[in-house]
C-alpha cells in the first residue's frame, strides 16, 4: 500500500519524466500484485490509469498505455476492467494518430492484448475502423512498430475472421509505395498463420489474376512469409498453389521469378520427408533455366531454392541435372554448374558419393612401342541404367 501511494503520489507531479517512472514502476509491480491477489488494487490503478490518457507529454503517455497493458495482462478476469474495455478501446483509437514512436507502439501492442483477450466485447465494426487506422502503421520507421502492428493484424483477424481485414490488406497491394506492400504482405502471412492458411490462398490466388506487376509481386511476396511463418502446415497447400508458382517461374519480368523462388525455398524447407517429391522436380524444371541469370539478387535466390530442393529430392537426382553442364565446351555454362555443384559438395559430400558416374576404360591395351606416351581410348558414355538407378 505505502508504495502504490507513494506512486499514485508521483503520477500527479509536475515533472514530466517523475510521471514518467511512476508508470514505468507501475507496470513491474502489476505482476506482483496478481501474486498478492490484489484484484481492486489493480482495477482502482487500472481506472487511474485510464483517466491519465489525457496526458499531454508523449514520453509519458507512452509509460501510461505500457502500465495500462500490464494492468490488463494481470487482471484475474477482462470483465473486472472500471471503465469497460469497449471504452478503453474507443479512448485508445485515437490515440493511433500519434506520431510518437514510445506511443505507437505501445498503443498497438495493448489494442493486440485486447484483441486477443477481450475479443467477444467489441463489436466488429470498431475492429475494422481500427485496422483501417493499423495500416499507417505499417509506414513507421521503426522496425518495431512494424513488428508490432503486424502482430496486432493477426489478433484481429483471429478476432473477427480474416475475411474482412484480409479485404483491406490486398487494397493496400495496389499502393506504390513498397516498404507498405513488403508490410502488408508480411501482415498477410501472419494473418494466415493465426486462421490457418486455407481461408487466406483462395482470395490471394484469385487476387493474383489481375494483370499489375505489383499486386502480383505482393502476392507471391505474401506466399512467401507465409510459407516461411507455418512450415510443415504449408505441405497441404503445395499442389494447390503449384499452378501459380509454375505461371511466375516462367514470368518475363526478373522480380516475379525471384519471389516465385523464394516462396519455393521456403516451401521446400517445410516440406522435407513428407512425400511432394514429385511436385519439387516439377518445380526443379521450371527453375533450372534460370541458373544463367546475371542480376545478383535473381541468381542468389535461384541459387538458395535449388540448395532448398536438393533437401528435398536429395542429390542423386540433382546429380543428373549437373553433371551434363560440368564439361561444357563453354566456359560460362561450366562456371555455372560448377558453381552448383560446389555447394553440393560443401553441404552433403557424403550423399553424392553413390551418385559419381563410373567411367570405365574400354579399347586398346597401351602401346608397347611408345612407353613414353601412354593412349588409352576410353569411351566417358554412362549407362542408362546407372542414369536410371
């Protein structure tokens, strides 16, 4: 008691920065008073909390939204909450507007707290007005208000189902900006990670038919995270979205292959020993003619899937493809394969091993009457049944 009153104390100072640290201690004892059972103290520390919103200093504010969450965090119960947390939300929505970073932040990461907590509450409409004023967020500069804002999309469409906020998300494709498409194609992964990726693919794979390289480019982006976020989930959806990926691998334009490729990488990496082999050779086909691009970073991502395929399929078959181009007449194709295969090397040198071609000399015994040279007429043809086996 002495020491909430000493803080409680504090928070009317004049000095903004005491203000700001009776917060700040506000919010590390909040776990202790859960432990103590001091449910009316948290709420009575919850309303005075909420009265302070008003507070003009943003450094402040934000030490006030962070307490305000730990409050919420620890409450035995949501419903507890003096004022109701319908109107702790409609005070906080505003506050969105706030161009602080401290604020921001921590604004968006106690709307995720309600969002997850207190979903049943509030009404559906309010959830999308705030996922409306979310997607400036996903402009900030600071990574973490990115990171947090994505986070929060993916409680509210768990909230709400995806259906309506996913609406919103494949609007914001169509922006020019790119740091807001990269963001809302991260949110659109996340999104799928939270409700499962069935109620995302068929909006995105119908959104991919509309002939702008950008939204294109953001869907096969959001793939990709998505992909990337729900691992060996993603192995149900591969000959769904096979179609796809087949149609940007053979694109014209640079960008869409190496995002194709990308999405590929990360799918190969999820699916490993769950039986698509067949799928990934098919994918292994469509890729391998990229192997000759000069853009750095097309050939580093066409590079990394087809080290993401060898995973899968393993490196008997990927010998076969690299072995035509070892001994090419040409010197750049040689570069190529070379290159390919001394990653393989690197990475599994003992799985190849069973895979080296035998060559076998066939013809002439050596000529006796010249010791110093010594021919040998040896045929380098490899049987088709080592190929086969």
């Amino acid at each position: 008691m002495q020491i909430i009153s000493a803080l409680l104390y504090r928070l009317r100072n004049q000095d903004p920065e005491t203000r700001e640290q009776a917060a700040d201690l506000i919010a590390q004892t909040a776990p202790v008073l859960k432990i103590c059972s001091e449910d009316e103290m948290l709420i009575k520390l919850g309303t005075i909390l909420y009265e302070g919103l008003g507070e003009a200093y943003p450094d402040v504010l934000g030490s006030l939204l962070g307490a305000l969450q730990k409050i919420i965090e620890n409450l035995s119960s949501i419903e507890l909450l003096n004022p109701p947390v319908s109107q702790v939300l409609a005070t906080l929505t505003p506050i969105l507007r706030n161009r602080h970073e401290k604020v921001q932040e921590t604004v968006i990461n106690l709307i995720g707290d309600i969002a997850y907590n207190a979903k049943e509450y509030i009404h559906d409409r309010e959830w999308m007005r705030i996922s409306f004023e979310l997607l400036e967020m996903l402009k900030a500069h600071k990574k973490r208000i990115r990171f947090s804002a994505n986070n929060t999309f993916g409680m509210i469409a768990k909230a709400i189902g995806p259906a309506d906020v996913l609406v919103t998300l494949l609007n914001n494709l169509r922006v020019q900006e790119r740091q807001l498409r990269v963001c809302t194609a991260v949110a659109i992964g996340i999104v799928a990670e939270t409700c499962s990726p069935y109620t995302i693919l068929p909006a995105l794979m119908n959104e991919y038919r509309y002939p702008d390289t950008n939204i294109q480019n953001g869907i096969l982006k959001s793939l990709s995270f998505m992909f990337e976020y729900i691992g060996d989930m993603g192995s149900d959806y591969i000959y769904s979205v096979t179609p796809l990926l087949q149609d940007a691998l053979t694109d014209r334009d640079l960008v869409h292959r190496q995002t194709a490729a990308t999405v590929v990488k990360h799918m190969a990496l999820g699916s490993y020993g769950l039986g698509y082999e067949d799928a990934f050779i098919h994918f292994l086909n469509v890729i391998w003619p990229n192997i000759f691009e000069t853009s750095p970073h097309v050939i580093t991502r066409i590079m990394d899937c087809i080290e993401s395929l060898r995973v899968v399929i393993g490196s008997g078959y990927l010998m076969n493809y690299i072995i035509v181009g070892l001994f090419h007449p040409a010197r750049k194709v040689r570069n190529v394969y070379w290159k390919i295969y001394n990653t393989m090397y690197v990475n599994s040198s003992y799985s190849i091993v069973p895979y080296y071609p035998r060559f076998e000399a066939v013809g002439d015994e050596l000529k006796a009457e010249e010791p110093a040279i010594c021919f040998e007429k040896t045929d380098y043809g490899v049987e088709e049944l080592d190929l086969w086996i």
